[in-house]
C-alpha cells in the first residue's frame, strides 16, 4: 500500500496513476469526489481524459471501504479528504469510518495507492467545522500512514518520498 499526498494541483494524482500503471491492467479507481457544480465536474472530466484505456472507474463518495474489500486488482483511490468530506457532512462517525477503511485496506488483495489532500499545512481554520475536518485528515493520513509500505509527499510535481518502501533485496527505495 501506497499513500500519496500532497496540496492542491501538487501532481498527487498523476503521479499515483502512474504507479498503479506500473502494475498490469486491468487498474480500477475508486473515484470519491461528487459533482455538485460545473467547476467540479471539469475538474473530474479533466482526471477521466488523463487516464488511458484500460482503467475501470467506480464513484464511491462514501462506500470506499466496501469498495476496496471487493477490488480485485490494482486500485487507486483518489481522494481520501473528498471521502472524508462526504462522510462528514453526512455527519457519520469519522472514527469508525477512518477503522473500517483502515482495515479494507490492510485486506486489499492487490497493489493499493490512496491519494489525500495535505490540508493541515496552512493556518489554523476560522470556524468549528473547518477545525474538525482538518483535524480529522490529520488523523486519517496518520493511521494510513503508518500502515503504508510507502508514503509520498508530492511538490510542484515531485514525489518525495517520505517512507521508502521495503525491498526483497534488503535495500530501501
């Protein structure tokens, strides 16, 4: 399992595709985000034309670790902080979400990359549920984190890699 993070427009989500497409296709992605207005779904078709043939794509705003329990190959998920958002404006458990998705993904049969927003880098937010969302990412990337095999830091389009993975030759990459 890989996580990938980064800011906004950080090349997260590129360069998670990229890694799933390392693994033979077929890829599925497991799509959070909801198309509420027009900008929103510019920026999902702009994610669709990305990717070539070969990728299965599943919306999944809340359902994601059902989802991934039933995935059978290598999966992207993109993004965990819309999934977040969801679940939290439908006002569901976050810490029971945050278990139950940690769990699908310590069972994920394949190859797993999970993409997340970086939002805890900024100021501290002005209102309860801003605070509470932060905090909540905050908590969900440390859990998966600790879980990954790998994790990476997107910038300007760079990954960095901030928890290499393990090696069969002993060697860390």
């Amino acid at each position: 399992m890989t996580l990938v993070l980064g800011g906004a427009r950080s090349g997260k989500s590129a360069h998670a595709e990229r890694l799933i497409e390392a693994c033979p296709a077929p890829w599925l992605y497991l799509a959070t985000a909801q198309a509420w207005d027009d900008e929103m779904r510019a920026r999902i078709a702009e994610h669709r034309a990305r990717r070539p043939s070969g990728w299965q794509t599943l919306d999944v705003p809340t359902a994601l670790p059902e989802a991934i329990r039933a995935a059978t190959g290598p999966t992207l998920v993109d993004c965990l902080t819309l999934w977040l958002t969801n679940l939290l404006l439908a006002e569901a458990d976050l810490e029971a979400a945050t278990e139950a998705l940690a769990r699908a993904c310590a069972a994920a049969p394949g190859p797993l990359v999970l993409v997340g927003n970086g939002v805890g880098l900024g100021i501290v937010p002005d209102n309860a549920l801003a605070r509470r969302f932060r905090d909540a990412a905050g908590r969900l990337h440390q859990r998966l984190a600790a879980q990954a095999d790998r994790v990476v830091l997107t910038v300007a389009g760079l990954p960095l890699t901030v928890k290499p993975s393990p090696d069969p030759t002993g060697h860390r990459s």
